[in-house]
C-alpha cells in the first residue's frame, strides 16, 4: 500500500441509497483508513433515478413489447410494474418510486405502478393484483435491477406464476440494465463528481438523520453491516457497528 495509491474515489454500483449504500461501504471505507494511514478517499452516489438509465429502462420495454412475436402497440394501452430489491429503509423504496414517476413522465404509458421483491410490499403479485384493479389489460414487469441474478430471477417467476393464474391480462417480463454503455457513461459521471466533490446525497429524507413516522427510533444509531434474507442462504453480517457520521462522506 505504501508504494500504491494514496487517494480514490469510491463509486457505489447500485440503483438506490440503501443499507449497504449509506452503512456498509463507508464503514468499509473508514475501515481501511484506518489501516492504512494516510490514505483519502471521497464517496460517490448511487447511481439511479438518471435520466440515463431511464433511456435504458424504455429500451427494455420496448424490446418487451415488441418481442416475442409481439407488435409493440399504443403505449397508452400499457402498464408498467417497476420492481425494485426492497428495503427495511422507508428512503431507499421511495427512491423506486421516484424512478417510477420519471419513467411515467412523458413517455405516455397508462401507468407505472410499483412493487418489490423482497423486505416491503407491495409484493409482485400485489402490485400485479393493483394494476388491474387500475383497469390495466396489458401490463410489462420491468426490474429495477442492474444486473441478473437471484432476485430478478425471482421477479419473473412471480410473474410467470401471475400470468398463469389470470390468462384474461396479457403480462410480459422486461429484462435488467444491464452492462449497457450509459451504464459505463454514468459510472464514470459519478466518479467525477467524486473527486471533484460534487456530492449531492438524499439525506433530506434519510431515516438514520430525519425522524421518519415509525422510524424515530433510527435517527443516530450505530450502522451494523446487514445481509438481506432473501438472496440467498449466506448471511454477510460482520458485527462490525459503525456510526452513521461513517456514512456523512457521502453527503
């Protein structure tokens, strides 16, 4: 380390500002200056809801409506169901809101309701079961996911099963982001806002500095490193405690 790099910035890749995002990369962080003293690092933000990614999103619908032997249709005759990973935090699943109302915003499509696969509601079929209760005939889950996986795995099964069990509504699965080159443009937009220190963060709305209705008992509390259920039979809890000041690099 010593003949190596002494200043970095660190780019979180993920959509939206959750545990691991506010909590566990910069206790990280911290961890390693710790180790290695005269080390600097800033942090940079997540990367969603940029309007980037919302091309890429449209894409995906696109590629869903049209394919498969599909003709792509009046997008006024189209509901979309954004399926974000879910979160225990109130903040991070408006995030998945907000991307939802971006989508909506001009691009005409009925609606674009949203719903999670794991740690808040609605669930998949929820949110399916909400969109025709909306009066949606045609509906396209699209996942709030960079990459494939378990959980966006899991969001088609769901809604696979859904469609199965309702022939009268026509559903399609959209595909992830993935490694497309406004992912690589953004990435790179974010590190330079890093080091630049251009950092504009949601902390207006952060459970852990705003007390939140239900969640005033968060506000200050040590972070503890978390490990999500539902993705898989490992858990990643270290039991390291970090206070929520590890996190205030990123704002």
């Amino acid at each position: 380390m010593e003949r190596g790099v002494r200043r970095f910035a660190a780019v979180p890749l993920m959509l939206v500002s959750a545990g691991h995002a506010k909590g566990d990369i910069p206790a990280a962080l911290a961890r390693e200056k710790e180790r290695h003293p005269g080390v600097s690092y800033t942090y940079g933000r997540p990367l969603g809801p940029h309007p980037a990614l919302l091309n890429v999103l449209e894409r995906r619908l696109d590629e869903a409506l049209g394919g498969a032997g599909r003709t792509p249709g009046d997008r006024a005759d189209v509901t979309v169901l954004l399926v974000g990973r879910g979160s225990t935090d109130p903040d991070a699943n408006a995030e998945v809101h907000k991307a939802a109302r971006l989508l909506w915003e001009g691009r005409g499509y009925a609606g674009v309701e949203t719903a999670f696969v794991s740690l808040a509601a609605p669930d998949v079929p929820s949110g399916l079961d909400r969109c025709v209760r909306l009066g949606a005939r045609r509906i396209v889950v699209l996942p709030y996911f960079l990459f494939t996986g378990i959980l966006p795995d899991r969001v088609r099964m769901q809604t696979e099963g859904w469609a199965a069990a309702h022939p009268e509504v026509e559903v399609c699965s959209a595909d992830v982001i993935g490694p497309e080159p406004e992912l690589l443009d953004l990435v790179w937009e974010r590190y330079e806002e890093a080091v630049q220190g251009d950092l504009r963060m949601n902390c207006d709305s952060c459970v852990y500095r705003v007390a939140l209705p239900g969640f005033e008992d968060k506000v200050g509390l040590p972070q503890q490193p978390h490990f999500h259920p539902d993705d898989d039979g490992h858990h990643h809890g270290h039991g390291h405690g970090h206070h929520h000041g590890a996190h205030s690099h990123a704002h």
